[in-house]
C-alpha cells in the first residue's frame, strides 16, 4: 500500500524537499510561468525554509529540458575554490586537509547565481515574481523543521559563543534555541532579497535584464562588499578548533558566472539518461546503468539476494572510478569518454562474481593507471564539546554515525509543454560556516571535498570546481521527456535515485511506487565529506527485506545492516506520463517533501 497517491495533471507538477517550495513552484504555474520560473521560485523559498541544508551561497547543479529547441542543458552553479587556495596555503597553515568546516573551506558561491541564469535564459516570470515567496517567508516567518531545530539546539554554545551572528539569526531572545515548529524569522536575508530585487527593478524592466542585474548586485554589488569585509575581517573557529580567516574575497565573485554545458548521457534499455560532467558525481550514475546494462536485472526478483548483489558490486565498481579519475575537467583530463566507452564497461563488468568485493579496485581507462590519495588518519575530533564534534563531521546533519547522515535539498519541475527541470541545491548551511554580518546566510563549505595532494583530478587549485556529491538527473525516451528526479543524501545520491530508477524501468514499478520501495546503498567508498569514512563489506538496507535474502547476502560476503524503514533520500520526480499529461511523485521519507501538480 503506498503512503501518497502518484499526481496526475495536465497543466505542470513540481516536487521539492519542502512542501511550502512545491506550493511556490506551483503558484508560479497559475500566474502564467513556465517549469523554470516554477523551480526558481521553489528553490529560493528552500534557502529560507531549509536554512539546514541549503542557502543563497551554496551549490547546485541543475539540469534543463527546453522543449522548444529539444536541448537538454548543465546550469553548472559549482563556484570555484578562490584564486588564493592552493595546496601550499593550507600546508602553510599546518593543515593536511581542507577544513570541513568554517571559512577555509569556502568556495564562490553558486547558487543564487545560477538560478538568476536559469530565469534569464528559460523563464518568463519577472525577478520579482520568484523572489516575492521567498522574501515573504524570511520576512513574515515559517514553521521551523524538526531537523533543524535540533541542529541549532546542538550548535547553540558556539552561535552564542564564537558565531554570534549566527546566534542572531537562528537563536531566540536571551540565547535560546527555538523549538521545532516555531516561526522562525531572518530580516537580514528578507533585506538582502528585497535590496536585490530593488536594484533589478531600478536597472531595467527586461526580464533579461533584472536577471543580470540580480546577479550584479550579488557578485559585485552589496552582497560580494559583505562577504569580503567578513572573511578578510574574521577569523572564525573552525573544525581543527582553532581560529582561520578565509580566503575567498569579492574579487573572486565578481569573476565568476554561472556557466551552461552540455549533458553527459548514455542509453539504458530506450532511455536516455542525462547527468551532469564530473565535477559532479554525476557520471556514476551512467557507468553504474553502463554495467547494469548487461544483466537482466528484471528477470531477478525484485529485493532477493541476486537484484542487490548485482547492484551493490556494480556501485563500487563505478564508484571507485570516481574516486580515482573524477574532478573539474576544466583543470584536469578526466577520461570522461573513456569510461562511459561500451567496452570499458564490459571489461569492468567481468569484475563482478558471486562474492562481495572489500578491495577498492578503480579501472585504467584508456590505459591510464588509477591513483586514489591515501584516506588520511586524522586525530579524532574529541566528543566535547558536542558543537565541536559536530563541525568536524562535513556534512549538513548533526545525528552522527548513523546510516543517512548527508543530507540536502531537491527541486523538480514540468510543465505542460514538455519543459522539465530538476536540481539539487546544497551548500551554506547553517551548521558548518558563521553567518555573514548583514546577509542573514552563511557562506559554504564545498571545498573541503578536494585533495592537498598533488596529481589527482581533484587536487585543489585557484579557480577549480571541487567535485561534488550534487547529482539530479534527467532521462527522454525516444528523445522526448519523460523524468526529472533527484534525492538529498550525499554520497548516497546516485544510489538511491538508481535504486528508484531500476525499479520503475527494470521492474515495472509506477513513480510513487518506485519511490517508495525499500532501498538500499554501500558505504564501501570513502566518502566526500570529512572526515572520510569507508565501510568496504557493510550494506544498509532498510528494514522489510526477507530473511533468507539477508542470510544470502552475508553468506555471499556482505554485511547487511538494518535502518528503519523509509529512512534512506527523499526522491522527488516530476515528469510526463503517457497520455501526455504531467506526473509527480515525492518520498514519504522524512515527512516534508510533497509533490502538487495542476
């Protein structure tokens, strides 16, 4: 029995991580908007009511469908790590590794950038038409989530202590925590948003036009003085407990733009499945389909020991590709073609036997030879204080060890002309960076998922997009569209998104369905967050899978472990359906995504 109905509309349907994000996107529809102006105005609406996860100055990758010109598109809003980070630089500060935490892990922001690209080139709302929702939430107020109530809780010493800004924004009068439910109030980012569309609308009433001049203000304008004057002026404590300024500065926004690129894809069983270049994870999603392509998985039974075992060994074998060749291929060569090669993935598929792999065993594609960093042993970061353990865990959670600790937000969109967009916006979360004097939102911390060491794709360096753990996807069938989904989680991302994708493809499963359905990752790769962690054998599963399924499964050599059920991602899908009309479908899993369709 499903927990929510599969929505069915003729008009458009938006999916989101937060049920007030779908609710904006779709208001958008009734005024005349496109799937575009709908996910720009719900993803705006999650930086203010998913301040936990996400927030203007993070990250996001988005991918478009244009149904007018048929092209499927990158807005690439991964900003890249300032001119003044270099391996040397944190070496020089007795660092082995970028800081999961605090301001040296600071990248360009990307975020709102992007989205102000995405409504310039494919919407048709005004600026302020997307960004009413959003100044009206941060100004008026919004329930606060149970998660992120907790989070603040946890880290109110330091908001109270060290980053007294973020005591402001996020804690009550007298230093308090706000408890789940309250409504939560940010005046300082209502102001910022509200100065922004001031300075658009006095630029020009050009739609275009106040897109650009939006972008402006934020990356030359008021926004970029801010976040110079901070991190020049600061130096905040970070996760190796002592205090650092940063090294990002206004002249590093000022030079960046959000750029377009075209899509990586490959074709699995009709369908085309499009994925971002491998600045992001995204890649791994196709090599995972690439191997999976030569077994008939719908021929297994749906949850026995032979459909997760042969899922599982083909997600480390992709995923130690990822370790050993993804990174910005505008800095480096990634063999990108290489390992989605057809015959690649055949000889990498001989890889897999009847038995658990424990060995990370990157390819050569093309004949190179693979060179992973060596996982550094870091000195643990001590239990007390509690906020201080938690900053030295990367990720945007503060419920640690436990099986679904990354975390961050989704956007999907499609609209009666066939248009279909879906991102997944992360970065500037309120747990691992200050809040910026005046803006109301920290800065982000996506950096701390590149190398010090030297010669590998993803070694830092000025200029350089860290890959990142963000990954939406895309799929036409018969070059037409059908699907735009994504998950928060991580590292987890392409796993569980595959997981949703196989079973509506390989095992007939409709989209709410295949939501739903119990799911399953390894941790057998380090993860991109620090401190990095590996469980090579260890596979969660979420409870309701057979007995004798997991008694299979260890003797084969895996180490299954139980999570309560629904509580691996939140997948949202948006699409169309086969008579033409939209469709929608969003995970009962923590409780707050929601899908709405007209």
């Amino acid at each position: 029995m499903l927990h929510r109905p599969e929505l069915h509309g003729t008009r458009g349907a938006v999916a989101a991580t937060h049920w007030l994000a779908s609710a904006t996107g779709t208001a958008m529809l009734d005024r005349g908007g496109n799937a575009f102006d709908a996910a720009v105005a719900a993803a705006l609406v999650c930086q203010v009511v998913e301040p936990h996860l996400n927030g203007p100055a993070g990250d996001v990758p988005i991918l478009v469908y244009e149904a007018a010109s048929g092209r499927t598109r990158v807005i690439c809003g991964q900003g890249p790590m300032p001119r003044a980070a270099t391996p040397a630089a944190y070496r020089r500060l007795g660092l082995a590794a970028v800081p999961g935490s605090g301001l040296l892990a600071a990248c360009v922001p990307g975020a709102f950038g992007a989205w102000m690209r995405v409504l310039r080139d494919y919407g048709r709302l005004r600026v302020e038409d997307v960004l009413e929702p959003a100044i009206g939430y941060a100004a008026d107020g919004y329930p606060l989530l149970p998660k992120a109530a907790a989070m603040i809780e946890t880290m109110a010493p330091l908001f109270r202590d060290e980053w007294t800004e973020s005591g402001r924004t996020f804690l009550l009068a007298g230093g308090k925590a706000p408890a789940a439910g309250t409504r939560m109030r940010n005046p300082a980012l209502a102001a910022v948003f509200q100065r922004i569309l001031a300075e658009a609308k006095a630029a020009t009433a050009d739609r275009a036009g106040q897109a650009e001049a939006a972008t402006a203000a934020f990356y030359e304008g008021f926004v970029a003085e801010a976040i110079d004057r901070f991190v020049a002026g600061t130096a905040a404590i970070d996760s190796t407990g002592r205090r650092h300024r940063g090294l990002l500065t206004g002249a590093d926004l000022a030079s960046w733009r959000a750029g377009s690129e075209p899509t990586l894809t490959v074709d699995y069983r009709g369908h085309q499945v499009h994925k971002a270049g491998p600045w992001s994870q995204g890649p791994v999603f196709l090599q995972q389909l690439a191997l999976l392509e030569g077994f008939d998985l719908g021929a297994t039974e749906y949850g026995s020991a032979d459909h997760l075992h042969t899922v599982v060994e083909s997600a480390k074998l992709a995923f130690a590709d990822r370790e050993a060749w993804y990174g910005d291929p505008d800095h480096a060569d990634v063999p990108v073609r290489d390992l989605l090669d057809p015959a690649y993935a055949a000889a990498r598929r001989a890889l897999i036997g009847p038995r658990a792999s424990a060995e990370l065993r990157p390819g050569s594609p093309g004949g190179r030879e693979p060179w992973i960093p060596p996982v550094l042993d870091l000195p643990p970061v001590p239990d007390e204080p509690e906020w201080l353990a938690q900053l030295g865990d990367g990720i945007p959670a503060v419920l640690r060890r436990t099986a679904a600790k990354g975390d961050t937000t989704c956007v999907s969109a499609t609209d009666r002309d066939g248009n279909m967009i879906v991102a997944t916006p992360s970065g500037g979360w309120l747990k691992s960076s200050p809040v910026v004097p005046g803006l109301g939102f920290p800065l982000g911390t996506r950096g701390q998922m590149a190398w010090l060491e030297e010669g590998h794709p993803n070694t830092l360096a000025p200029g350089k997009r860290p890959r990142t753990t963000l990954s939406p996807t895309l799929v036409l069938r018969d070059g037409r569209p059908l699907l735009a989904f994504g998950t928060p989680g991580g590292d987890q991302q392409d796993q569980w998104t595959l997981n949703f994708f196989l079973h509506h493809v390989d095992f007939g499963m409709g989209l709410q369905a295949a939501v739903e359905a119990r799911t399953f990752h390894t941790d057998h790769v380090p993860t991109s967050f620090t401190p990095r962690r590996a469980d090579p054998l260890t596979l969660v599963v979420e409870e309701g899978f057979a007995p004798g399924t997991l008694a299979e499964l260890r003797r084969r050599g895996h180490e299954p472990k139980e999570v309560a059920p629904l509580s691996l991602g939140k997948v949202c899908a948006t699409g169309v359906d086969a008579h033409g009309g939209v469709v929608a479908a969003a995970s009962p899993r923590g409780e707050q995504a929601y899908a709405v369709v007209r």
